[in-house]
C-alpha cells in the first residue's frame, strides 16, 4: 500500500501543471510589460526576455519536460489577433497552455507553453 502511494506521488510529480505553468507565464508577461508603451523597436527585446524568464522558471520545477515557449506582442490598435495550435502527443504525460495577456493599453502578447514528457 505504501509503495502503491509512492508510485502515485512519482507519477503526480511529473505530471505537467496547468496552473502552475500560467501562473507563471502570467507573472513573467506583467513584469516585462506592465509598464511598457508599445515600441515596435523593443518589441523583440520584450518578446525574447519573456520567453527566456518563463524558460527559465519552468526549468526551476526540474520536472521531466522539454519545453517550447512562443510569445506574440502586437500592438493595440483596432486590429485582431487569432491564433492557433493542435499537437499530436500523449494527452496523459505532455500539456499545453496559453496566457492571453491584454492588461496593458497599448499591446497585445500571447505567450504559450507546449510541454512535452521526456
């Protein structure tokens, strides 16, 4: 019964986490664009050092993922902005997610997560 315990605190361990994983995106996007007007000249600094900061929180875990990070800053202005993905993978060991972040009054980012077990 213990050992039984063990195997499932293993396997939840590994697990990929949805919330943990956009609380983090949500917390890197804000810290480098809470304050910012959007300059196109700045947008590939921005963009880069968001998808480096969540990188490097998701790698923090030690969780047994390879990660993809994406991030799309566009500016606000009356223009839409879709996006889409689909994955073919194991539904029950690799995970996605996206952060839509429109806090800010002069950008749109998009920065998603692609998870994959290893």
């Amino acid at each position: 019964y213990v050992l039984d315990l063990g195997i499932m605190a293993d396997e939840l361990e590994k697990k990929f986490e949805y919330d943990t994983t956009v609380q983090i995106i949500e917390d890197q996007v804000k810290a480098i664009l809470d304050q910012k007007v959007y300059d196109a000249k700045e947008v590939h600094v921005w963009s880069s050092e968001i998808v480096k900061r969540v990188l490097k929180q998701l790698h923090k875990q030690n969780k047994p993922f390879k990660y993809v990070v994406t991030c799309v800053i566009m500016q606000k202005n009356g223009a839409g902005l879709h996006t889409a993905s689909t994955c073919y993978w194991d539904t029950k060991a690799d995970g996605s997610c996206s952060y839509d972040y429109h806090s800010n009054k002069t950008m749109h980012a998009i920065c998603t997560v692609f998870a994959l077990h290893i």
